[in-house]
C-alpha cells in the first residue's frame, strides 16, 4: 500500500517532467534556421505546443486533485467545464497536427504538382488554421451540453455514451486511419520515384536528406 502510494505519487511528476522537456526541446529543434521554414515543421511544432498543454495543465491539475485536499473542480463549475474542454480538445488538436504531418509527407512526396503545392509553408498555415478551428469547434459541446451539478464528472445517460462513442470515432478512430492511410501513399510515392536521377548538387542532396528524415520522423 506505501509503495502503491509513492509510485502513484511519484509517476505523474516524473512524466511531467520528462515530457515538458521533450516538448521545450521539440521547440529549440523545429524553430531552427534549418527547419522553420518547411510547412511539416509547422505541424510538429503545432503539435508539440498542445501535448505541452494536455501535460503542464491537465496532467497538471489532475496530479494536484489526487494529491491535496482541496478540489477547485467541485468549487467551481465554470472551471471543471473549462477544464473537461482543454484536458479533450488539446490531445485531439496535437494528433490532428500529426495527421497533417503525416498528410504533409505524403503531399511532398507525390510526383503531381497540384499535390506538392500543397506542401508549402504559405498552405500549411492556411490548413492548419481551419484544422484548428474544425477542432475547437467540434469540441464545444463540453461546455455547452455537459452538466456538472454536484460532481466534476460527465453525466451518466445518453450524453455520457454520446462522448465516449464521439472520442474513440473522431479522436482515436479517424486520425489513426488517416496516418495510415497517408503513411501507404508515402511509401507508395517514394517507390515509385526511386528511378528517377538523383540530386546534382549538395543543395538538393541536404534537401532530399531533410524530406527523408521527415518522412521517418511523421
């Protein structure tokens, strides 16, 4: 039971920890010279600002309503709907910046010019405004519909099944097979081109080597 308490207790700091640096550090690496002005580096430097968020705030805040007596979820009904928003929204925005990543890669790498128009950094940040938006916005009904009248916890009945069934189809279920989708038209796209003549210059070479490890990185 004491060893249960500390692991309990210990865990969530050292994932925390960890996880704030790995997200600072994605920050140093994809605000680089070399990098910032490549459209997939937008998408993983989206993503990494909310993983940042659903760590240093619902994590956060989880860690410290497990911990220490007093709970702000159940003094305040604004703040657990504010809450029961970002701690949904934010994971779901950060894997919807990886599909665009993913989507990214697969846009680069296609050999129709339609395609790689779209994997510009002017584009990017025209897509990953209206992702965002579509993200912000299909997630509202934490704040409007969820009732949390005597305790911080989605409401059993109808609208208690709606959320679960809305988080594995929308959050879980359409990302991942997007990724995969994306991730077979890459590797479609890259073995089709590999009889085509090789970079001249060492320009286009740290060019192709940079679309290659982002393509293992999305």
């Amino acid at each position: 039971m004491y060893l249960g308490d500390k692991i309990n207790f210990y865990c969530p700091i050292i994932i925390i920890a960890i996880g704030t640096i790995g997200c600072f550090c994605n920050f140093f690496t994809f605000t680089s010279p070399k990098l910032r002005k490549t459209s997939c580096t937008l998408y993983f430097l989206g993503g990494a600002v909310f993983d940042l968020l659903t760590l240093d705030f619902g994590a956060l805040t989880r860690f410290l309503n497990d911990h220490f007596e007093y709970d702000v979820r159940i003094q305040s009904r604004v703040y657990c709907k504010l809450r029961s928003y970002i701690v949904n929204v934010s994971p779901a925005i950060a894997t919807c910046f990886i599909v665009l990543a993913a989507m990214d890669r697969f846009m680069s790498t296609s050999q129709k010019q339609i395609y790689r128009s779209f994997a510009t950094i002017k584009c990017a940040k025209w897509i990953a405004s209206f992702c965002l938006i579509i993200c912000i916005l299909s997630y509202i009904h934490y704040i409007i519909f969820a009732d949390f009248s005597f305790i911080c916890s989605l409401p059993k009945g109808v609208y208690g099944i709606f959320t679960i069934v809305f988080s594995i189809v929308w959050t879980l279920f359409i990302p991942h097979l997007l990724m995969l989708c994306f991730g077979f038209g890459t590797q479609y796209h890259i073995r089709s081109t590999r009889h085509r003549v090789l970079p001249i210059n060492n320009q286009q070479r740290r060019l192709r080597r940079l679309e290659t490890q982002f393509i293992k990185v999305s």
